[in-house]
C-alpha cells in the first residue's frame, strides 16, 4: 500500500437519498436510503447521471467508489414499486425512468475512469445496473447478487442482457432464469465480482482509496490499492453444478430448459425447475429471447432491446401482479396469465422487441 497522505475532502452534496463528495483525486457516491435497502428512485438517478458526468470530463477526478448506507444492501434495485403504483396508464413515468436508469447504466459501462463499487450487501437489478458495468465490483461477506425480474412479470435489464449473456457457458441463462442468489464467491466465480474482500475490511479499503498513486495510472494505482485487502472467498456453491447447468440451460426454448431439468433428475435440477415453474412464463420466454439475441449485439444496443421490452413489459399485467405479489401484498402468490408456458406463443414474445410508437432509447454522442 502506498504511504501517501490521506486527501482531505473537498466536495460534498447530494440529497436526503444520494450523497457526493471529493476527497483529493477520488470522487465518491453513498446511496443514502438505507431503510429501502438504498433502492434507486429516479430522482438519485437524476442526480447521480450528470455528477458522473462531470466527473468523466474532469481531469482532476481519477476515480470513482459507489457505495451503500448501512449494512444490509448496496441497492436492492430500481424503484419498479413507483411503476407500479403510478398504473398501466401512466406511459410518462414508465418512459422516463427507464430511459434515465439505462442512460446512467450507460455512463458507468462508458466510464474510462476506475468505478469501484463496494457491493457488500444485497445487489439486485437496478444495483447490479450501478455496479457491474464498471471496472471494479468488491464483493463482501454480506454480498448477494440477483437479477430476480422473471420473479415480477419483468426481464433482467439495466444492461443485464449483454453481460449475462457474455458470462461463461449457460451461467448467464441460468442467472437469467432463475433469479439465483449469488454468494460473494459465486459472484466472483461468474465475474460479476472482480474481487472479494471480507466485509470487516471494507471501511479500511474505503480510507485507502483515496490516497492512491493516482498520477500515472488510475487503474494501475486502484489495483495496487485492491491487492492489499483482496482475497480467496472461498468455493463457489455455483461451481458444484456447473455442469449441469451448461447442460441443460444450452437448450433451444425454456420448455427444452425444464425438460433438460427434469431429466437430470438431481436434487439441484428439481428444485432449478420448480423455481422456473413459479416464474412468469411470458418473463421467462422474453428473458430467454433477449438473452440469445444480446449475445450478437454490442452494448447500446443490447439497452435499445431493452427499453423496448421494458415499455411492453411494464404495459402488462404480468408485471402489476409479480410486483403485487412479491413487492406489495408480499403473498408470492401470482396469478400470471397465460399461467402455462405453452399458452405463450412465438407472435406474443416477439411483438415485445418492436419498436416504439414513441422514439427509441438514443444516446448523446
């Protein structure tokens, strides 16, 4: 670890839910509701965007930490609770939160800069978005990652469709899927964690970072810094059905996905496939589309895709009674309708990938 002097602060701000501040060459984010599980609203969305912004552009920022208040979460996800109590009507919100949310992913999968975020704590969809797009993701004792959305009537988005399908074998299909939580070790067996380190030394990386040998080599310098607190997180539980998994997971339609399960005939392949029959079918066959599909595309427009598919998602009933059922009422209970996988059809799952009436997703140049 270098010995250089602690940098003093030099830059705060933020709101009662998101909080910014400088100290030396490193800028820093806090999600700052901790008793929503520092969820991301469209207003922290709105703040945090232009703040990465500029700090892209500024040449005096070296590097980027984001991280959560409190011990339970990094971000359990995007506010998709306001979607749902604005109604199916209010096509405005729905609009414009996905088109903000995707607009920051972006920033962060663009950022030349280190983004290290502390992802110790619960990270699911809309903290995965703030996370895995950047350079450094540091998983902890208390990480659990998930893209739990075919659980909601939803699909993995913010741009979960070009990563996953870009993780080793059927890993990302898998993920996909099921909503599978994710220990710190499996996070790192997949890639969606760069490092671990124990979650009792997470505040000592935190004052580290900021003196940093920045002046060189910005990532060169946070690696330096990384390696002196990094460590084994020990076996992946993931690792143990590895095979199995790119078995079954490698099948051409989500009912060759649960016929594959059901052959295996383990334990683990059982209890994949009762966990897929409780999702959403229509979820789980826009989910398994988009995922193909994104293997080919590059990155903007994987999140194209996805703002189509988040605006025909969130315009059906599928997505009012997940989130009703898990978010809401909290009965897990939900009625999907078609409730079979054979009553979604082909036409059905791909009138979800059309273009808008309203403009696509776009992107400043």
């Amino acid at each position: 670890m270098n010995e250089h002097t602690p940098a003093a602060v030099t830059e705060q701000g933020g709101t009662d839910e998101i909080a910014f501040e400088r100290r030396g060459a490193l800028a820093e984010i806090e999600l700052t509701r901790p008793k929503a599980l520092n969820s991301l609203s469209l207003d922290m969305i709105r703040h945090m965007d232009p703040k990465l912004a500029a700090w892209s552009a500024d040449d005096s920022v070296s590097a980027v930490v984001i991280r959560g208040q409190g011990e339970k979460a990094f971000c359990a996800g995007g506010d998709v609770r306001a979607v749902y109590d604005a109604g199916p009507r209010d096509t405005d919100l729905r609009r414009r939160f996905f088109a903000e949310e995707y607009t920051l992913n972006r920033r962060i999968h663009a950022c030349a800069k280190p983004y290290v975020a502390l992802i110790d704590g619960i990270t699911m969809g809309g903290g995965v978005g703030i996370s895995v797009h950047g350079s450094h993701r540091i998983a902890g004792d208390r990480t659990m990652v998930a893209m739990p959305e075919t659980a909601i009537g939803f699909f993995p988005d913010v741009g979960a469709t070009w990563v996953l399908s870009r993780l080793p074998g059927q890993l990302g299909m898998y993920l996909a899927l099921t909503g599978a939580r994710l220990t710190a070790a499996d996070a790192v067996y997949t890639g969606l964690a760069t490092h671990y380190v124990p979650s009792d030394r997470m505040a000592e990386l935190e004052e580290a970072l900021p003196s940093a040998a920045f002046e060189d080599d910005a990532h060169a310098a946070v690696a330096d810094v990384l390696a002196d607190f990094a460590g084994d997180p020990g076996p992946a539980p993931l690792a143990e059905h590895r095979e199995a998994i790119d078995r079954c997971f490698a099948a051409e339609s989500v009912e060759g996905i649960l016929a594959a399960l059901d052959a295996e005939g383990s334990e683990w392949a059982q209890q994949t496939a009762a966990t897929l029959r409780q999702r959403s079918p229509s979820s789980m066959k826009v989910t398994f589309a988009a995922i193909r599909a994104a293997a080919d595309r590059d990155f903007d427009a994987c999140m194209v895709t996805e703002y189509r598919l988040s605006q025909a998602m969130t315009a059906r009933a599928d997505f009012f009674e997940g989130v009703r059922a898990v978010l809401v009422d909290k009965d897990n209970s939900p009625a999907w309708n078609p409730a079979r996988l054979e009553d979604v059809t082909d036409a059905e799952v791909a009138r979800c990938f059309d273009p808008l009436d309203v403009p696509d997703l776009s992107f400043a140049a």
